[in-house]
C-alpha cells in the first residue's frame, strides 16, 4: 500500500491521502488502478464470498470432495438440532391448545348429555352418575375433530401472522417440515376417534340404556310422585297419590302383543318391585278389578286378595329394547352378521326361484301375481336393505375418525395463508366451509349407501373433498 501525506498549514488539520493498489490475484478487479477506500471495500466484500479452495494436500489431491475441509460441517448436520427445537416447540403448543379446548367441549358436552337423557327418561342422582362413563365417547366423538381444528387454526394463524412463517422460509425451511407434527398428530387422533365411534355407538348407547332399565322401578316410583303418572310405549301406571314404597289407587295398563291382550287393572293399594335377575317388573296390586281386551272380546273379574302381574323391564323403561340395529353393533360383529345376512338372501332366493319353477312347470300362471308373491319380495327387499346397512356402517365410522386428519389438513396452510392472529376467526372461517360442504356431502354418500343407490366408499366422499382443497392451499404455502 503506497501512502502519501501531504503537510498543511498549521492552522489545518492533517490530511492523509491513500492511494491503494488493486488487489492481488483480483481478476475482474473493479478498479485496475489506484481505487478509493469504499471500492477498495466493496472489492473485499466481493473477494470473501468468493468459496476458496484449500491447497491441494501431499498426495496431489484436494482434502475434500468441494476442497474444503473433511471436518467443515454440513448445512444438514447444522439445521437438523434446530429442526428437531422446531418441530418440539410446534407440538407443544398444538398439544396444549387441544387438550384445553378438548377439556371444555367434553364437559359442555357430557353436561347436556346427561341433562337430557336425565331430563327424558326421568333418572334419579344415583343413575345420573351411572351414565357419565357411557355418554363420555359420545362427547369425545364429536369434540376431537373440533379442538384439533381449532388448535391448528390457533397456532398456525398465530406463527403467520407473527411472520414466523416467513422468517422460517427464509432460512430456506419448507413450511412442510413445520407441518409434519400435526399431520402425526392428527394420524393418532383419527385412529382413537375410529375406536370412539365404535365404542359410543355400540357400548355407550347399549349401556345408558342398561342403566335405564335397571332404574325402572326408581324412575317410575320418581315419576308417580311428581306427577302421579308413569307411561312408556307399552305400560301406563296412574296414582292417587304414593306414601312411600305403597300406591294409593293405582290404575295399570299393559298393551297386548301377538297372543297376548291388553290388560287394564285398577286396585286399593299397591306395589313395585324389580327382579334384576330375571329382568322384570313385578306389580302387587289388593282388593281391585282386573279387565282383559282382545280385539271385541272382554273379560272383568273382581279380585280382594293380591295379585301380580310381570311385566319386561324392556316393556316398562323408557329405553326400550336393546336395539339389533346394525348402527348399534360393534365393527367385529358386523363382519360375522353381513356373511349371516347373504347367506339369509340366497335362501331366499333359492325358496323363491324353486316355487316360481313349480307355479310355471303346474301351469298356475295366476300364483305368480298373487299377493304372496308380493308379500316374498318386500321380505327380499328387507334383507337387502338391511345388508347395505349393514355394509355401510364400518365404511362410515373409518370416514368419520378420519375427518380429523382431513380437517387439520385443511386448516393449517389456511390459517398460514390468513394470518390472522384471532384463532377464532381464523377457526371459522375454516369451519364454515366444512359445515356447509363437507357434512351434507357426507349425509348424502351415506344415505345413498345404505339403500343400494352408491357404493359403499361413497361414504368418503367428504373427505376426498376435504384433501383436495388442503392441497391446493398447501401448494400455494409452499410456493409463495
């Protein structure tokens, strides 16, 4: 470097001026001869981005593969810890905002359950209690795929509208990385939900029903206080007035079925008691009347000593019957009554073609329009119908667990292309679309599949939808 001072005046400052050479080995140099110190700069800037490789070593070859160094580390070796912060800290926070929400939907949830089932069947305390562990995976069922929407419109939408997504794509990141965790997440969340809906349709339902009918006689001894009366579908019980376990003037009807007639009994006095072990209802009524219908036969006596009456439990809750209703049955049990139900239908059709080929072969052309022969095929059409059903019901329940990885994949690159740090707006601007389109898509392909007229996959219909607009929003994430 060539410096050159010049002396002033001693009433002025000194002054250097510099003159600096190019630089060595600068090919291109932007300046070939004396420059001034900014481009002398700007040329050192430019020189030391410039990858420089190391000396060959002793065997006439480079150290590494690039000339650098062996032990230089990798960009992967170098992101891979920061990653893997990443990834924790958005797991975290997608973890705590499910389990909170999650919290507070259940029990809302759970709440009103029990209220109305206590509310319509009229329960005491105790039995209210009994039905909290059935109505749980009716309420889970429902709020999963909720909360886990809403945890990744809530985080997501936060980190956008923070630019922490841009920030973490200018790193070179892909917002895909950030958004593994919830896919793992939601991947768990629909195979428990899968077993939920399994569970709430099957176990739930059948024990809330359980706990009703082992209550009967409470509920109905609750009932005859309050209100003097009691009814179900098959049995109505009315009372003066009850002095505690005795009815006063109790007045019974029981309805017929098959050979059985309708049975009305009026009484002085009389008496509940529940047989557990042999489901059923025992009314002890004194000194009463006792009258018989069937059809426009009647029959009256009078009787002064005791008599009782059995009735089902099933006759005398609310509840009813627990049902053979294929959306009431297990996934395990369906497979074994679907073989069950077509080996049923080709009886009958084989019963069917055999007797047609005796009409026809008789020459008894007129057998064939009978009503028999209509009564036979709405018998067939039930056995189809119910075999649809039946084959619709495991279809349903995978489409509905998995709806919560289809939602979350929905609702993260949407709340990422929002930014808007509201997660409840974010949370439904995402879920209004899913309401209108998604459950009446869904409804649709279901009830086609139970009557014959779409397949059973049709079920996923809404699914389907579901990830193709994810992807086109993750594509446009991605890309811009």
């Amino acid at each position: 470097m060539n410096v050159v001072i010049s002396q002033h005046s001693s009433d002025q400052p000194r002054k250097a001026d510099v003159r600096l050479p190019p630089l060595a080995g600068q090919a291109g140099a932007p300046c070939p001869g004396e420059c001034s110190m900014s481009d002398w700069a700007a040329a050192v800037k430019l020189k030391s981005r410039t990858p420089q490789a190391r000396p060959n070593g002793p065997s006439g070859r480079r150290d590494g593969p690039t000339g650098l160094d062996p032990a230089t580390p990798t960009d992967n070796t170098t992101s891979a810890k920061p990653m893997k912060i990443l990834s924790r800290y958005i797991l975290i926070e997608l973890t705590k905002w499910f389990l909170i929400s999650l919290t507070a939907l259940t029990l809302i949830m759970v709440i009103f359950g029990v209220m109305r089932e206590a509310l319509d069947r009229g329960l005491p305390p105790a039995q209210v209690v009994m039905l909290i562990p059935y109505v749980l995976p009716e309420a889970l069922r429902f709020s999963i795929p909720g909360t886990l929407l809403l945890a990744a419109t809530s985080v997501f939408g936060r980190m956008s509208s923070s630019n922490e997504i841009v920030a973490i794509k200018s790193m070179g990141i892909s917002p895909i990385s950030i958004l593994w965790p919830m896919w793992a997440l939601a991947f768990v969340l629909s195979l428990v939900t899968v077993y939920l809906n399994d569970a709430a349709v099957s176990w739930g339902r059948n024990g809330v029903q359980r706990v009703v009918v082992n209550a009967a006689e409470d509920i109905a001894y609750g009932m005859l206080r309050t209100q003097k009366r009691y009814k179900s579908p098959d049995f109505f019980i009315s009372v003066k007035r009850v002095e505690g376990k005795k009815l006063i003037r109790p007045h019974v009807w029981i309805q017929g079925h098959g050979n059985s007639p309708t049975v009305t009994i009026t009484a002085e006095e009389g008496e509940l008691r529940t047989d557990l072990e042999n489901n059923i209802l025992v009314i002890s009524m004194r000194n009463g009347s006792f009258e018989t219908t069937d059809g426009k036969k009647k029959f009256s006596m009078d009787f002064p000593n005791t008599m009782d009456r059995e009735i089902p439990l099933d006759a005398v809750s609310r509840a009813g019957a627990i049902s053979n209703n294929p959306s009431q049955m297990r996934v395990g049990e369906i497979t074994k009554e679907v073989a069950q139900q077509k080996a049923k239908i080709e009886r009958m059709e084989n019963k069917m073609a055999a007797r047609a080929a005796n009409q026809m072969l008789g020459g008894d052309f007129d057998g064939l329009a009978n009503k028999e022969w209509k009564t036979r095929e709405q018998w067939l059409d039930e056995a189809n119908s119910r075999l649809c059903r039946l084959q619709t019901v495991p279809w349903r329940r995978w489409a509905d667990g998995f709806c919560c990885l289809c939602f979350a994949w929905v609702g993260a690159p949407m709340a990422i292309r929002r930014r808007n740090q509201d997660f409840l707006t974010s949370f439904f601007l995402c879920f209004l679309p899913i309401l209108v389109v998604y459950y009446p898509l869904m409804a649709w392909g279901v009830n086609g599949a139970k009557h014959g007229e779409l397949p059973v996959y049709s079920v996923w219909a809404g699914n389907i939808l579901l990830l193709i607009w994810g992807a086109y929003l993750l594509r446009k994430v991605v890309r811009y």
